[in-house]
C-alpha cells in the first residue's frame, strides 16, 4: 500500500527541525515588523534574513528571534550604546594625543576606562544576579550620560582639560562595569536556548552598525561643529539607552516543568565577595578555557584598537584619519557577523574556530605595522577587527550556555573583568612600546604573540570544554 506523503506545512508553520514545528509570529513573508512600537518595512525582515544559506530557515529564525520584543529593545540599545561608546572613544583619544603628543597618555586613558571595569564588574555581575538587571542598566547608563553631558558643557564654557576626560572616562568606565554582565545576560534572557547562538551573533551584528556610525558622526561634529557637540550628541544616545531600559526589557520566555526558569527578578543575596566569584569562575573546568582565551586575546590584540589614535597620527593630525580607521573596524565586524550567520556556533568546532581567528588577528597585526597608507592601514583593521570579533562572540556566547541562568550575571562579571584587566595593562606595555620601539616593530612583537597563541589553541586537543 502507497503510503502519502506528508502535506506541507501551512504558511504559518515550518519545519525547522524533523519532529520540532515552529509557529511564525508574522502571517507571511513581507509582512512588516513592528520593533518598539515603531512600524518598519520589510527591508528589516530582508537585512536580517539574507545571509542565510537556507532562506525558508534563516527566515523563521529571524523572525522568530525580532518577534521577541523583549530581545528586540536590548539590539536596539546595544547599537545605540556602540554608537555613543565609539563617538566618545575617537573624541578623547583624539584630544588627549593632540594635546600631550604621547602614546602614553592614551594608554592611561584606556587605563581609566577599563581599570572600574576590573574592579567592580564581578560585583556588576553579582548585581545582576541579584537585582533587576533593567533597573541596574537604566542607573547606571544615566550616570554615564550626565558624566559625558557634563564634560561637553565644561568645553562650551572653556574649562575642560585633560583631568576632565580623564574624571569622566574613569566614570563612564564605573558605570560600565556595573552595567556589562546585565546586559549580556539580558541578550539570552529573552530567547529560547536553541537559538542563543543565533541570538548573540545578531546582537554583535547589531554593535557593529553602532560602531561604523559613531565614529564617522562623532568625526564629522568633531570637525564641523566642535568638541562639546561631540560629547553632548554621544550623552543624548545614552540617555536615550537608559531611558530605553526604563520601558521594560524583561524576559518573555519560560522553559517548561523540570527546566531551569528565567527572569529578571530579584534572586536571594549572596555573601560571595568579588574575589571569591572570580575564584569560583577560573575553577569551572567548563568555562575555565573560556576565560583563558579572552584573557590573552584582550592582553594582546584589544589595546591595537584602543591605541588606533597613535596608529593614525603616523599619516597625519587630522581626526577623520582616526574615523576612517575605527570605522573601518566597524565595517569589519559587521562583514563577519554576516558570515556567522550562516554558522550554527553550537555545532562548529570551537577550538579550530578561535584557533584559526588567533591567526587572522596575526596577519591583521602584520598589515597595520607594514602598511605603507591610511587605505591599507584601514584595510589592516577592518581584518583585525573581524577576526577579533570572531573570537569574542565565540567566547561570549560560550560563557552565556555554559552556565546556569542562576550563575550568568556572575559569569558574566568575571568575563568582562578579564577582558577589561587584559585591555588596559595591554593598552599601558603597547603605548610605551611605542615610545621605545616604534608602532611598526611593536605591532610586529604582537603578531608574533598572536601567532603563538594560535599555533598553540590549535594543537590543543579538542573537547566539549574547550
């Protein structure tokens, strides 16, 4: 007896596994996408679609993923946070090394911007756990905002210095640190674990497009209008994210009976100091190669984009060179979050995939120091930063599903207390190696250790840990 083929799926239903049927939450394809109460067409739908090789899957992943509104608003202040971060980051490294000429004092910049990050972000990551990780945003974005207000008022009435930027970088750093493990925890909160993954490449995507804009537009205001608009515009995107924060970014989903349950309530206090949460980390088998690999990534590769403003000035003092470059990155990354749409992060091999992105970071390392113009120079950091990013999302989203929801905010806290420790003791041994070696052969002794470390994570035996 001829046995019937089953019927297809309807056009509200497609398989995205076999025995698994997903419900679209849009009726057919075009139909525009509502993202914060603000109606969009469906280039929305196509922009996020497109990198797909499978188009029926890649559409109902994304839309399943933008149909969580919750997950929407945190893309949307991710991309308005980068675009803010990346405006004020080329205004004041810009202005510090034109007004001291050192290398130097960008470091001590960067110094002040990561250093609250090594400090309190473990306890950022307590508070995450422990509070409302919408509230702890909104506080803590606010203060960042009226830090930066503060400063581009202090230049309109002619009183801003060099202590200012660095008083309100070491306060835009505080803020940041208390607010990094909430929002990446808020990132996955909302979405359901097999598409966590997915989730975290989109929000990096999303960064991306914040971190091409920022630079070009703080550049231009920077030029054409001054310093203080610069400031004030970046402190106005910031409100706008705290104020974002205030509407509510909760979750929405809840696994079924006999899962862990996910929320943005309050959990019981722990008496786990820092330390004790940052010891408790590195002794997680699972996690603890994890933490390794960021570590050496932010001590090595991370401060050549934080120092981008002494690789600039080589071709000349003009701030548009140092746009170029940053948005450069920018472009980059977003090429590379294209890409790992395509890849399914939970299936691939971790350990090749960092290994192989280590020895990108090298050749990307090799090209900034031997670039002979800004147009190479460019090239060299878009390169850079697409292999950085590589390694970041894989690392990230590793520490987001390798822990429990109730340990997130705190493993979240001792991820970015690694990377921001490792950036800014970088960013200090890069800036004087520029003064005693020069940036061509310090970029070189970089890429050297970038290579090693690539050779060695290869040759690492692969495991579920790794």
């Amino acid at each position: 007896m001829a046995r019937t083929p089953p019927a297809a799926p309807g056009p509200k239903e497609h398989q995205m596994k076999p025995g698994v049927t997903t419900r679209m939450p849009h009726s057919a394809p075009g139909t525009p996408v509502r993202l914060v109460g603000v109606r969009f067409s469906t280039i929305w739908v196509w922009t996020y679609r497109c990198p797909y090789r499978d188009w029926d899957r890649g559409n109902v992943v994304n839309r399943e993923l933008l149909g969580i509104i919750a997950f929407r608003r945190v893309i949307i202040m991710r991309s308005v946070s980068a675009l803010a971060s990346w405006g004020v980051i080329l205004t004041s490294s810009y202005l510090v090394l034109q007004v001291t000429a050192d290398p130097l004092a960008v470091g001590i910049l960067a110094l002040a911007k990561g250093l609250p990050s090594l400090l309190l972000t473990s306890y950022g990551g307590s508070l995450a756990d422990r509070h409302s990780m919408t509230r702890v945003i909104a506080i803590t974005y606010a203060v960042r905002a009226l830090a930066i207000g503060a400063l581009a008022l202090s230049f309109w009435l002619g009183g801003a210095g060099l202590v200012a930027i660095y008083a309100t970088t070491l306060i835009a750093g505080c803020s940041t640190a208390l607010a990094q493990a909430s929002i990446a925890a808020l990132v996955v909160q909302p979405v359901p674990p097999q598409l966590r993954h997915r989730a975290m490449v989109l929000t990096s995507l999303t960064y991306s497009v914040g971190a091409i804009i920022g630079p070009v537009f703080a550049g231009t205001l920077l030029v054409t209008v001054g310093i203080g608009a610069s400031f004030f515009v970046s402190a106005l995107a910031l409100l706008g994210v705290a104020g974002l924060a205030l509407l509510g970014l909760g979750a929405e989903y809840h696994e079924g009976a006999g899962h862990e349950q996910e929320s943005d309530q309050p959990e019981a206090e722990s008496e786990t100091s820092w330390w004790g949460n940052l010891r408790e980390g590195l002794a997680d088998k699972k996690l603890r190669p994890t933490f390794w690999r960021i570590g050496l990534l932010a001590i090595a590769a991370l401060p050549v984009l934080s120092l981008a403003a002494v690789i600039a000035d080589q071709y000349g003092n003009s701030p548009i060179l140092l746009e170029v470059i940053l948005a450069a990155s920018g472009v980059g990354s977003l090429l590379c979050n294209l890409i790992l749409m395509k890849v399914d992060l939970g299936q691939v091999d971790r350990n090749r995939l960092i290994a192989g992105s280590f020895l990108v970071t090298a050749v990307g390392t090799v090209l900034a120091a031997a670039a002979p113009n800004i147009a190479i120079e460019a090239l060299a950091f878009a390169l850079l930063a697409a292999s950085i990013n590589v390694i970041w999302v894989a690392t990230s989203s590793a520490v987001q599903t390798d822990c429990t929801a109730s340990s997130r905010g705190r493993m979240n806290g001792i991820f970015y207390t690694i990377a921001s420790a490792g950036t800014s003791i970088g960013a200090l041994l890069l800036a004087e190696s520029f003064k005693l070696a020069g940036v061509p052969t310090s970029l070189l002794a970089v890429s050297v250790f970038l290579f090693l470390v690539g050779v060695f994570t290869a040759l690492r035996r692969s495991s579920p840990e790794s």
